[in-house]
C-alpha cells in the first residue's frame, strides 16, 4: 500500500512539474515566437471548427483503399499456402469494401466541383 501511495505521489509530481514547466516557457516568449511558423498566414478560423460533411466520406474511402491494403499484404504472402479458401475470403473481403467505395461515390465525395 504504502508502494502504491509512493508511486501516485511521485507521478502527480512529474505532472505538476511538467505543467509548470510547459507554463513557464510559453509565458517567455516573445511575440513572434507565437505567430504561425511555415506559412506565416494568420489561421482564419479556430482549430477545432467543424469540417464539412463531405470530409466524413472522403475518411470513408480512404479508410476503404487503406484496410484493402493492410490486409492484401499478408495475404499475398500465404495465399499459396491457403488455397481457394484465401482467395474467396479476399474477395468476399474486396467486395464489402467496394460496398464503403460506392457509398461514398453516390454521397458525391468524387466530386471536386
């Protein structure tokens, strides 16, 4: 008990250290050391506003091509070894993402106009 007790009291002392270390450093800067850094453009909105709708369907397809090919890879390595049975399973696999593909092809998120 008196472990655990040492160990809370030790991390709220790395937290609390390293919070007033993060406070301390952004108080002394000089005011143009806070201004944006690679483009220099004052940011015309917050940080967290929303994103348009049509953003949540390009996520969707790129979520699509990116589970295709994590997968693709270690099956290509073992699908000798499978048999037909890998090859079903990749296309029954393909054909569910291809599902996520047309879905976000009908909510028109192809289209850049």
């Amino acid at each position: 008990m008196a472990a655990a007790a040492s160990m809370l009291l030790a991390t709220l002392a790395l937290v609390g250290g390293l919070f007033g270390l993060a406070r301390a450093a952004t108080r002394s800067q000089q005011p143009a050391q806070s201004l944006p850094f690679e483009s220099g453009g004052l940011p015309e909105q917050h940080a967290v506003s929303r994103y348009h709708v049509r953003w949540y369907t390009v996520t969707v397809l790129f979520l699509a091509f990116d589970m295709e090919m994590i997968f693709m890879y270690p099956w290509a390595v073992v699908v000798a070894q499978l048999g037909a049975a890998a090859v079903v399973e990749m296309f029954v696999f393909l054909l569910l993402l291809l599902v996520g593909v047309v879905y976000v092809w009908r909510e028109g998120a192809l289209r850049w106009t």
